[in-house]
C-alpha cells in the first residue's frame, strides 16, 4: 500500500519568513495530494490540493509543488503569520483507492 | 457547520464497554471514512466506505466495527476488544471517483476510557 513520509515533524519559523514542509510517497500510481491544516483542537480542512498532471499551484500566501519522478511535494507558505500556527498534514491518493494516505503531520509555530 | 456533523463531542467509556460514535454528513457524498488521531501522530484509517451497505476495513479496523445502512450515515462502533481506544476521532466524507478529491471532517469526538 501508500506509504507517506512527510518531514519535519516541527517547524519553527519568525513572523514573515517562509516555511516548507515536504512530503515522500511510494505508489508511484497515486495522482492527488491535498494539504490539511488542522488548527488546536478543530477539523482538519483542506488548504490546496495538486494533482499529477501539474508541477505547481499557488493560491495567494500558499503553493505547493510536485516532483513525481522523486515522488515527492511540498507545501511553501511565504510570509508567514501567527494565524498559520497549526499542525499540516499531506496526504497522497489515486483513482479508484478510495482512501488517502496521510502523513504523521508538522506541527507549525510562527513566532511574533 | 461544514454538513458532516460528529456526536458526541466527548466521551466517556469504561474498560469492558463498547460504544458507538456517530457520523452523519449532508453533503450528499458517497465515500464516508473514520480516521483515528492520537497526539503527535497523524490520521490512521479505520475503515471507509465508498457506497451503502459496502466498507472496507482500514491500517487499524481491530477492535472497531462500522455500518453504512444509510448514505448520510456512517457510525463507528468501539468494541470491548479495542485494547487502547482513548483517542480523537475523526469522521470524514468526500465525493468518489477518478480523480480523488477533497475529504471534509467532521469536528471530532474525543473518546476517553476511564
């Protein structure tokens, strides 16, 4: 089955700087990765999503690349704020699974 | 509050009892999941179901049993066997098919065994 990996475990970052978090993957079929963002004692909800057949996607503060020869992504925030303190967790997945596999989660600290 | 709603919030059980967490969602959506969250660890499955009256067990289906009699309706049974069972648990649905997309969660029940 999938196994996911996603490294580091925490990341602590000062207001304003970036943060990356990345994500390894073994079935080579798996076509979708979504990012969850799971605030202090709430739903994890998802904040952008790629799937194969893109490199890249970016939504304002939040982008997200894709290597699948490596099979790997990653998950780039710039500009970061207090408000982005969470755990994130990646997750891989593809057609007909019907399930996601998701990684053990980065616990986030941005710093004032 | 997102149309997949999770009951109880918290709950309490004693060693020996089995007890059932509820799942209901509104979104209309055919595959319905229950993930297990333990601190510092991500989300493991412990079953889904991708249509009614069919689910497939998940990396942790010991000592947990599901049933899927309604599309809206997943519920989530913690039997006397399920040896470490405090935990947070989350229920998730998403729309199936190729490609995959979005799951939505509910926002969880806290189960302690005391």
């Amino acid at each position: 089955g999938e196994n996911v990996e996603q490294h580091p475990s925490t990341l602590s970052v000062q207001e304003g700087d970036s943060a990356v978090i990345k994500c390894t993957y073994s079935d080579s079929a798996s076509n979708y990765f979504p990012w969850y963002k799971q605030e202090l004692g709430k739903r994890p909800q998802l904040i952008i999503d790629i799937r194969s057949n893109v490199g890249e996607k970016k939504d304002q503060r939040i982008a997200v690349t894709l290597n699948k020869t490596a099979k790997h992504f990653s998950l780039h925030i710039t500009e970061t704020q207090p408000e982005d303190s969470a755990v994130y967790f990646c997750a891989a997945s593809r057609s007909g699974a019907g399930k996601s596999t998701f990684g053990d989660g980065t616990t986030l600290t941005v710093k004032p | 509050d997102g149309g997949i709603t999770q009951s109880p919030k918290y709950l309490f059980r004693k060693e020996g009892q089995n007890v059932t967490l509820s799942c209901e969602q509104n979104l209309n959506h055919d595959a319905m999941y229950w993930y297990r969250q333990d601190p510092g660890q991500g989300l493991r499955l412990i079953y889904y179901s991708q249509i009614v009256n069919d689910f497939q067990k998940g990396d942790i289906a010991e000592g947990y049993s599901v049933s899927r009699e309604k599309k809206e309706s997943f519920p989530l049974t913690v039997t006397s066997a399920q040896k470490n069972p405090t935990a947070f648990y989350l229920c998730a649905s998403s729309l199936p098919g190729s490609p995959n997309t979005e799951a939505f969660f509910g926002q969880g029940t806290r189960l302690t065994v005391v």
